[in-house]
C-alpha cells in the first residue's frame, strides 16, 4: 500500500479538535465562565442554563468588565490580562484562569456572546462569536460586569453534541461545579437557575456555613462541625518559626457521620482557595471517620487546604480539576488529623491509638 500523504489540518479543524479538549460538556461551559468572573472580582455571579446548559448558558457578573476596545482580543485564542509570560506561572498564579483560551474556545463550538461594561464606562459593547466566526463590537446597553451567553453548545461538532448525557445528568453536573465555587467563595453571592427555577442562592456575606445552608439546606447545616487546623510550630534553635511546613493549614466543615449520602459528589476539597479533585484529599477525609460511617456512604465536607504555592501543580490540565502535590503524603496526613481532632471534639469518633 502506498503511503497516505501527510497533510496540515485546517485552522477551523484544528480549532474544533483543540475545543474538545478544554470544552466536554455544559458543566465545562459553566466552570470557565464562573472563573472568569471571581478573577474579575465580581461579588455576584448569577448563573442561569436551559436544558442542563445544552440549549443556554448565561452567566452574569458585577466585576471589572471588559473595555469595549478590548472584547476582540477578550475572545482571541492564547489572548489573557492575567499572565505575561511562564515566569508569572512558576511564581504561581494568582487567578484561577490564565491560558487564555477558554472564550476562544467556547466561542469555536457554540454562540457565544459576550456583553460588558466597566462601572466607569457610560456605555456598554458586546461581541458574538459564531462557530468561531467573529462578529463586529457593538454597542449594547448593559449593567456594570459582564455577561457571557453561550447558546446551542456543540451545535457545529456533532460527534461531540453525541456524548451528551440526559438533560438531568447535565445539570447535576452544573450544579455540582457551581456548587464548589459558591462554597470557595463565601463571600461572593452565587446563584443558579435551571429553565427559570432557583436551585440556590448564596448570600454572599462570607460565612461558610450560611453558604452550606443555602446550597445543602438546613439539615446538612447543622450536622457540620468546624475544622481548624494548623501545624504544630517547631522553633529553631534561636528560636525562630519553621515556616517550611509542608501544610500551612485546614479549615472548613464536615458533617456529622450520620448525615452521609451515597455520593461522594459532597466532599468539596480547596487548595489554596482553588476548587479541586484531589483523590488524596477525599481519601484522607474519608480515613479520618474510621469506620463510623455506613458501608457506601459518604460525609459532606467542605475543606480549605494551605500549602506553600510553589508545593503545587495546578497546570495539570484545563479540563480537569486535579492537582499534584510535591508533598502528597503529608498534606494527606494533615487532612485526616484536622478532620480526625475536629471529630473527636465532638465526641464523633472514638479515640484511636496515637499514630508513630
Ligand atoms: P483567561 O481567563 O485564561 O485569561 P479567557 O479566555 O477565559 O482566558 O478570558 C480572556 C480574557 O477576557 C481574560 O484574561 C479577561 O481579561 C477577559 N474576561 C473574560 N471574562 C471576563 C469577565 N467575566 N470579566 C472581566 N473580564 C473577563
Ligand atoms: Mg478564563
């Protein structure tokens, strides 16, 4: 057989395959916009999705916004305010976003509008992007903040649109993304809206536990115990802090045993304020209940991680919310005897020989 001849993919194939990438489903859509908005600064982040976000995608916020002569480039692929160049990464970034893609992307595979005003500008613009065709800037009235509107989502990739789950699982998936944010970010007030119904609603007034209560409800609020960990400080010999501890901190909430799910969508674990999956961090929540919890069932927690910032790897991949640590054994460690102290206070496990 004679040889196939290579040839260069076109820039809207190549555009479409790298969308894939960072774009899987709604849920993506939503995690990109709501990100977005914190590193704006915004103190309200109102999310709205039609159809679990395969039909619309609306998030709105009250943060910087974008300048009208900036939306072209807000939607341009490698495009960002937020670093300049690797160096601004290995310092370890500040904002959750920094590739510069994500509106790009989403632009590529959907109808993407983007609407913005910053509070002192006195008109507003937008700028729609069309299976990645880019339209003109144009006026548009609008409130300070931005408004990002993704319709039709994977309408123009097919074979993606086909991997879509039921409406319902989309959804479960919105709201279990939202649901980390809100819960990172007390103080910002998060709310979600399917097809025109309130799922919850933040307050926004920086109390953790009146944010559980809004996105988990009464019951979950009131079984959480509060988690305050901090390492024992081991002074040198002229008396001065070690600060190199591997885990600066733990702080959050977890429930009482008895008030455990057959999910373990509920254990929300934060590092550096980042929203990730980290297997190491559930495990070692899970560890800290012993056997106090029933067979296939899980706790809610909700848990802040401190680790020195070059200790982590948050640039595993844009799709995924998972981290490597250079000190896995020891954050996991620091998780379970956080958790563990905060359930032996309340009387909630018994005492286990001290580990050596
Ligand atoms: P990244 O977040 O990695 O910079 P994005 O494609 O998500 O890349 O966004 C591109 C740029 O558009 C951002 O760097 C930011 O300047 C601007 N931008 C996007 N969304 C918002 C928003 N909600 N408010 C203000 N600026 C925004
Ligand atoms: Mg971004």
């Amino acid at each position: 057989m004679e040889p196939p001849d290579i040839e260069r993919l076109d820039e809207r194939t190549v555009q479409r395959i790298a969308a894939g990438e960072v774009v899987e489903r709604p849920a993506s859509v939503v995690k990109e916009l709501v990100e977005n908005s914190l590193d704006a600064g915004a103190s309200r982040v109102a999310v709205s999705v039609e159809s679990g976000g395969t039909e619309g995608i609306r998030v709105r916020d009250d943060g910087v916004g974008i300048p009208a002569d900036q939306l072209e480039a807000a939607v341009a692929e490698h495009a960002t305010s937020k670093i300049g160049d690797i160096e601004d990464l290995d310092r370890g970034v500040a904002t959750l976003g920094f590739r510069g893609e994500a509106l790009y992307t989403v632009g590529a595979v959907s109808r993407l509008t983007v609407r913005s005003r910053p509070p002192d500008a006195e008109a507003g613009a937008e700028i729609t992007v069309a299976g990645g065709d880019v339209g003109e800037v144009r006026p548009a009235g609008c409130p300070a903040g931005t408004t990002v509107e993704v319709d039709d989502l994977f309408y123009n990739t097919p074979a993606r649109e086909k991997f879509l789950k039921r409406t319902a699982t989309e959804f479960d998936h919105v709201n279990t993304v939202l649901t980390g944010y809100a819960l990172a970010n007390p103080d910002v007030a998060v709310s979600l809206e399917h097809d025109g119904r309130e799922t919850f609603a933040t307050e926004g007034n920086g109390d953790l536990r009146s944010a559980v209560l809004a996105v988990y409800g009464r019951e979950v609020a009131e079984s959480m115990i509060d988690v305050d960990w901090t390492p024992e400080r081991k002074e040198d010999a002229d008396g001065s802090a070690d600060d190199d501890a591997p885990v600066k901190r733990v702080t959050g909430l977890v429930s009482h045993p008895e008030t455990a799910r057959s999910t373990r969508d509920y254990l929300s674990t934060y590092v550096n304020g980042r929203y990730v999956t980290a297997s190491a961090l559930r495990e070692a929540t899970l560890d800290a209940y012993g056997g106090q919890l029933a067979p296939d069932r899980y706790p809610f927690a909700v848990l802040f991680v401190e680790v020195p910032a070059g200790d982590v790897d948050v640039n595993v991949h844009p799709r995924k919310l998972e981290v490597r640590f250079d000190e896995e054994p020891a954050v996991r460690e620091a998780v379970e005897t956080a958790v563990e102290e905060a359930l032996l206070d309340h009387g909630l496990i018994r005492s286990t020989a001290p580990r050596g």
